[in-house]
C-alpha cells in the first residue's frame, strides 16, 4: 500500500511540473499611482499654481501573450490619473488627463519557480487635453516607454504584477509640451 501511495504521489509531482504554464494567453489589469511635473513646469513657467495632490489615480486593462514561462507581448488601454491645480490668483482650476491604447513588450527572467522579474519597452498612443477652467487644450501623438516589472505566481493561471513605467508625451503645442509620467502600478494577470 505505501508503494501505491508513493507511486500516486510521484506522479501527481510529476504532472503538475509539466503542467505549468510555459506559454499562452493573458488577460490582466492594474492600478497606479501616476505622478507628473507638468503642474510643476506651468507654475515655474507662470507662477500662481498650487497642486492638489503628488499623484493620480490610473488604470490599465490588457490583453497578450506570454512566453518563456513569464515574458509577454500584449496591447491594452491605459487611463493616466488626473493631475489637479488650483490657481493662486483667482477662484480656477487646472485639470490635466492623458489616455490611450498601447503596445508593449515585457521581458522577464523568471528567479525561481513563482517570482519573474525584467524590463518592459512598450509604445503608448496618447491623447491629452489641459482644462484651463473651461479653456480646453488637447493634442495626441505616439510616444515611447520603459519600466521594471516584476510578477508573483500566486495560483496556476494567475499572478500578481507591479511596475514602474516612465512615460514623456512630446506635443508641438506650448502648454502640452513634455508631459511626464512615472506610474507605480500593481495589479493581476490571468493566463490560459
């Protein structure tokens, strides 16, 4: 009977190692805290701006494809937080928002069997438009962005992501000129 036990349990080892997942789809989404000097830049630019807060509250959703046990190549769409100002001089208020879909290559090496750790070089598609208390200013274009990434397995087909990214928007408009962003994100990715 032990026999009989050992071998089941020999096998059962045995097949969970050659069932983990190598390759495949993912699906996954994330939370950030985004910071950004372009409140900074105005104010030193025009004085009188008092930011409400260092940081703003993103989202990302993606889609891809993993391989070797962790890289993946995926494309999604991400909402950058919202950056607040008050104006010193007068009762106004300066909003900005950036958003759009992107592309990007996360490179990982995976340090043991649950931790992966790598580089992240992507393309992000933007759109950004500054509310200067109802004087709207937007502009679009395509930028680059990199970052570290690391990921958590915490189950067969899921694991817990964080990251850092830098993102710099170049615009030929004067008052949207060098957006910046550098995101704290963590979030989970589904894979099948």
């Amino acid at each position: 009977m032990k026999k009989i036990l050992t071998a089941m349990a020999l096998l059962a080892a045995a097949t969970g190692v050659h069932a983990e997942k190598t390759s495949g789809f993912t699906v996954g989404g994330a939370l950030s805290l985004d910071a950004s000097d372009y409140i900074e830049k105005l104010d030193d630019d025009f004085g009188g701006l008092d930011q409400d807060a260092p940081f703003g509250v993103g989202a990302d959703v993606y889609a891809g494809f993993m391989f070797a046990r962790a890289s993946t190549v995926r494309v999604g769409y991400r909402a950058f937080g919202q950056q607040e100002a008050q104006f010193d001089y007068y009762s106004g208020d300066l909003e900005v928002d950036a958003d759009g879909m992107y592309a990007a290559l996360d490179l990982m090496m995976p340090l043991g069997d649950v931790f992966a750790l790598g580089g992240t070089l992507g393309i992000q598609e933007w759109d950004a438009e500054v509310d200067f208390d109802g004087f709207k200013v937007d502009d679009d274009g395509r930028d680059f962005f990199y970052g570290l990434r690391a990921k958590w397995k915490v189950a067969e087909a899921g694991a817990v992501t964080a990251s850092i990214n830098r993102y710099k928007f170049d615009s030929g408009d004067e008052l949207l000129r060098d957006i910046e962003y550098t995101a704290f994100a963590g979030g989970f990715e589904f894979f099948f």
